[in-house]
C-alpha cells in the first residue's frame, strides 16, 4: 500500500485520477510525513478512539487516522475526491467516508451512532476560508467532542490562543476559550503542502473544557456584547456597545456597569478578559 505523506505518491494519484484542485474547495494537501506524526500526536488518538475527520482530501492523513484509531469518519464535500478516497482507503475496513458538507451534518448523530454518545476526537486540514464557522459550529451546537486538533492558518491559531491586551486578541479567542483550552503544536511552513498557500499554518489543539471556565447566565447575549465591542476596535467599550443595532444599551448603563466592577469608563473592550466580559453580562443582562 502506498503511503500519500510523501509528495512523489500524492502527485501520482492526482495524475491517476486526473484530479484538479479547487479554489472553492480551499484545497492544500499536506505532503511532510513529520508534520502528520505531529498531529496524530497531539491529538492523542489510541486504539479506542472514534475519530472525525473533517475535509479528507485524497486520504493523506485518513491513512494514519485508521491506523492509530479503532473507527474513523471522514466527511469531505469534493464529490470529485470520493472514487479516489474509495481507492487509497481500500486497505482499511474501520473507515467511512461521508460526501457531504460538514456544515449540514448532523454530527450529534454521528457521535451517538459510532461512539455511544460519549466525547469524540476531531482532526482535519481545515480550508482556511472557513475554519471559524466549523470550529464554532462543533462548539455551539454542543457536539460531544473531546479535542480538536486542525491545521489552520497561523494568524487564526494566534487570534484563538492569545489574552487580552494584545493585537491578535479579539472575539474568536474568546469564544475558543470559552470551551476549550488552546495549544499550538507546531508552525508549518507552506513547502509542507501541495499547492504551496500563500501563509504560514499551523497545528492547534483545542482541549474542550468538562465545564466552562466562566460561569454566564446568557452566553448568547455576552457573545453579542464581545462581538459589539470588538466591530470597532479603537472605540472605547461604552460607544461600541452603544452603537451595536442589535445590543439597544445606552451609554450610561455601560459606564455604571464598567464602574460597578472598577474598570474605567474609556476602557477599550480589548483590555477585558473573558471573567470581565462575563460579569459586565450578567450586569447589563438584568438591566
């Protein structure tokens, strides 16, 4: 059987099938063998895991999954790619391969089919124009998940570990922290895929948290107050959440609730962590 991670079987496959990647598609196959141990790695999967992979491409890294994992689903949306996942797979019987896009499928299914319900592990090469909303969408819709370990672009894996107080600080950290703890892995430079992409990925983890590390009575409404506050960034708090058409808070409310806690009233929303922002919820919800 050949192994994709080395560039000479990936190329020979595609010239196989006659396969063209898709812009639409954010299509970057990882072609380093040691980046792909990595991930394995760090996502820790063993012979009892129930794996989910996102976006399988040609079967690069479904081939470890297999191998590391007792079961392993891959949801990829590319139709052109299913014969050729059906051809680099045909050695493994713990695998199935979904069409479809992982947006719209019902992965509480999955989990519940495949796992018993119990937490399930996640790794993918995400297509970078969408990271956000998959990883959001495993969190929101209360996904029994146990880790998320992506490939993503730097940029966004630096936005979802750092605090606040720093530029890269903003409403994706804290909606990540809010469920799980982050972890970069590794950086990986773009010679590690084929089509090389224009900037730098890297591999983070993503830990979910037994329990929230805050307590909030409305999440929703606090991640609408973190949105507001940070749709201007170098507004002051109060006239962030003021001029949000979907918060109707007035200045002096803000100002009370920020003074209520011993914050200044020109505070900027990127100074507050996620205990404050959840505090100055709970304050402004009652109001």
């Amino acid at each position: 059987m050949a192994y994709l991670g080395n560039p000479q079987e990936t190329i020979a496959v595609l010239q196989k099938y006659g396969f063209n990647f898709q812009k639409k598609f954010g299509q970057n196959f990882l072609i380093d063998t040691h980046v792909l141990e990595k991930i394995i790695d760090a996502a820790e999967i063993g012979p009892d895991d129930f794996v989910l992979e996102i976006g399988p491409g040609i079967g690069t890294m479904t081939q470890y999954l297999c191998e590391a994992a007792r079961e392993v689903v891959a949801v990829e949306i590319d139709q052109k790619l299913i014969p050729i996942l059906a051809d680099t797979l045909s050695a493994y019987n713990n695998v199935t391969v979904i069409n479809d896009d992982i947006l719209k499928v019902d992965l509480n299914a999955i989990a519940a089919e495949k796992n018993g319900g119990k937490p399930i592990k996640v790794v993918a090469n995400l297509p970078y124009y969408i990271t956000t909303p998959i990883i959001m969408g495993l969190f929101e819709k209360e996904v029994p998940v146990e880790s998320i370990t992506v490939m993503v672009q730097k940029e966004v894996a630096d936005r979802m570990q750092v605090g606040p107080g720093t530029k890269d600080y903003g409403a994706l950290s804290l909606a990540v922290q809010f469920y799980a703890e982050p972890y970069i892995v590794a950086n990986v430079p773009p010679n590690c895929f084929m089509p090389r992409p224009a900037v730098g990925s890297a591999v983070i983890r993503l830990t979910k948290y037994p329990e929230r590390p805050v307590q909030v009575k409305d999440s929703k409404f606090m991640f609408r107050l973190i949105r507001a506050s940070f749709n201007q960034r170098r507004k002051t708090l109060q006239n962030g959440l003021h001029n949000s058409s979907e918060l109707q808070i007035s200045k002096e409310k803000v100002v009370q609730a920020l003074e209520s806690m011993g914050l200044p009233a020109t505070v900027r929303g990127e100074k507050l962590s996620l205990e404050e922002f959840a505090r100055l919820s709970d304050i402004l919800c009652e109001e």
